[in-house]
C-alpha cells in the first residue's frame, strides 16, 4: 500500500515537473496589440521609441517603394536612428523626427549597406550623426558601395536623390556587439551571423523588448536573397527568437509580434527541404518552381510561394554548389 502510494506520488512529482518544463519550454510569445499603421505613418511603439512605416506591397504595382522602415530612439540627449533609408526618405524620416524631438540625431545604424538601408548615411551625416554597422557591413559598404552608387546615377532613369548626394560609409565598426544606454536607454547591436547579407545586425531593445531586424526578418513576401546565406540565415534566426521579444519592427513590411522571426525561419527551412526534394528527384529549377506550394505562406504573404523565383533560384544555386557564400555582396 505505502509502495503504492509511494508510487502514485512520485508520478505526480513527475508530472508535475513535466508540466513545468513544458509550460516553460512552450512559452507562448507574449500577445501583444500591434499597432495599426497607414503608410508613413509614425507610432510611438514604446516611451521614447518611434516606428514608421514605410510604403511596399508584394501585390499592388501601384504602391511605390518607400525604403526601408525606420524606427528611432529618443535618449536622454540625443536619437538614434535604426536604418538609413535612402537618402531622399532618410529627409523625410529627419522631418518625422523633428515632430517627435527637438534632440539632436546623434547616431544612425547600418543594419546593412544595402542602399534602401545604407544610402541615406549621407543625410545623417550632414545633420551631425554618427554611422554605425557590423564590420561586414562597413566592408561591403566600402567595396560594393561606390560602385553600386555610380551604377545608380549613370541610370537614365536613376534615382534623383543619389544623383545628387554622395556616398557616406560606416564611422564606427563592431565585430560582435555594441552597446548605447545612457540609463534612461538602452540599444544594444548585434551581429548574428551570414543572414541576408554577410553584414546583417540587429538592433535589440531589452528594456522594451523590441527587436529591429532589418531585412534579416520582414512581414511579407519582401525577402531578396542575392547575398545570402540561406542555411546560415536559419541559425541567425534561431539566435534571434532566443531573445525576449514582444514586438519585431521588420526591415519592411508591418510591426509584428514574436511569431514572425519563426514565419520567416520556416520559410527558409521549407523552402530548402522542397527544393533539395526536387534536386533529389533530378527535376530541373522550372518543374521545382512550378511544384511549390506552402498554404501558410501565402496565407502570411498573400502570394504564392511559386512566385517567389529570385528566392527559389538561389536557394537551388546554394544546394547544387554554385554559390560561393564568401564573394556575395562583392
Ligand atoms: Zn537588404
């Protein structure tokens, strides 16, 4: 009887233990009211931190490309700026500032040097701030940049902005993290590793448990895979979702809860598994294409996933051995 009772009561300790280690290890993401945003609209997402939200659409033509979002941080005696936009939209984000502070922009962050998100240096510069990005993205900067910049104004139809600016590259490097916080603030940078582009970082919050991802994590069918690391990018993402996280302010697309950073992991994952099927089955890229069908992702994005060529292609280079990680972006 005692054995037995012995018995029953350690299967309940167990359970019980069980129960907790799950309910731990499943953890839902905090839920959270998601602002709701028009295009360009700014939002105060949290005390002293700004989003605003930049115009694109996979699915309507008619929505022009308003960059990259942007959000800012208000310290105690200056801002900083996540993301430099283009230079053009940068303007536009400096006026936004101006109606949230009258304090000084004193750094911008580079969550790489693409130029929807490094291009608008220029601008910040000229208004007294400082350019920060991971070392891969100053180095990219410095080597692609100039002639990615010329490239864009010898375009007949380039972009006026950059025909008229020049370009501004990274003042201050970081090779794994750097910090800000003047007690009333706190942004740290992180570099995660190969992800969209070898440079990619983040910009993390703690005190408001937000994460500024760049085009590492977007809200939509917005991701350009020509220098990424599609395998490396699952890790980066994986090292993302361990950080305690309530809202993602994505490189483009709307703010989002936690659950995102896992949309956009998965993405990747199905992605890669689908198209090593077919490589396996010695099927050519097109019949790949063609067979490609995730229902949740075109319940996320609104579009297919066949649709998705630049990122099907890619990832069918990456796993048939034609892609030489080390050279992207150069
Ligand atoms: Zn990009």
């Amino acid at each position: 009887m005692f054995r037995r009772l012995l018995i029953s009561v350690g299967a309940l300790v167990a359970v019980v233990a069980l129960a907790v280690v799950f309910a731990q290890e499943k953890k839902e993401p905090e839920k959270v009211d998601l602002p709701q945003m028009k295009f360009d609209d700014v939002k105060e997402i949290a005390p002293g931190v700004f989003f605003r939200y930049s115009s694109i659409s996979a699915t309507d033509k008619t929505v022009p490309f308003g960059g990259s979002n942007n959000t800012w941080v208000v310290f105690k005696d200056y801002v900083i700026v996540i993301d430099a936009n283009f230079p053009k939209e940068a303007d536009d984000v400096l006026a936004a500032i101006k109606k949230t502070t009258d304090k000084p922009v004193k750094y911008v962050f580079d969550t790489h040097h693409h130029g929807d998100h490094a291009w608008g240096n220029t601008v910040w510069a000229k208004a007294g701030a400082k350019v920060i990005g991971s070392k891969d993205c100053a180095r990219l900067l410095k080597t692609s940049g100039p002639k990615d910049w010329k490239a864009e104004q010898d375009k007949v139809d380039g972009r006026a902005d950059i025909k008229k600016n020049e370009l501004k590259l990274v003042d201050q490097d970081f090779s794994d993290t750097l910090a800000l916080d003047d007690g009333t603030q706190r942004v740290e940078f992180h570099f995660l590793g190969h992800a969209h582009t070898p440079g990619d970082a983040v910009a993390y919050l703690p005190k408001h448990k937000i994460l500024c991802t760049g085009d590492m994590c977007v809200n939509g069918a917005f991701n350009y895979t020509g220098h990424a690391d599609t395998a490396s990018w699952i890790k980066v993402l994986q090292k993302a979702e361990k950080f305690d996280v309530k809202l993602v302010c994505p490189g483009h697309g709307p703010v989002a809860d936690k659950d995102v950073l896992a949309k956009q992991r998965r993405w990747f994952e199905d992605l890669r598994a689908a198209v090593k099927q077919g490589i396996d089955d010695k099927k050519e890229l097109k019949d790949i294409t063609a067979g490609l069908r995730f229902e949740w992702y075109e319940k996320w994005t609104g579009v297919p996933a066949k649709s998705r060529d630049e990122n099907i292609e890619h990832v069918y280079k990456e796993l048939t051995g034609k892609i030489d990680h080390s050279k992207l972006g150069l």
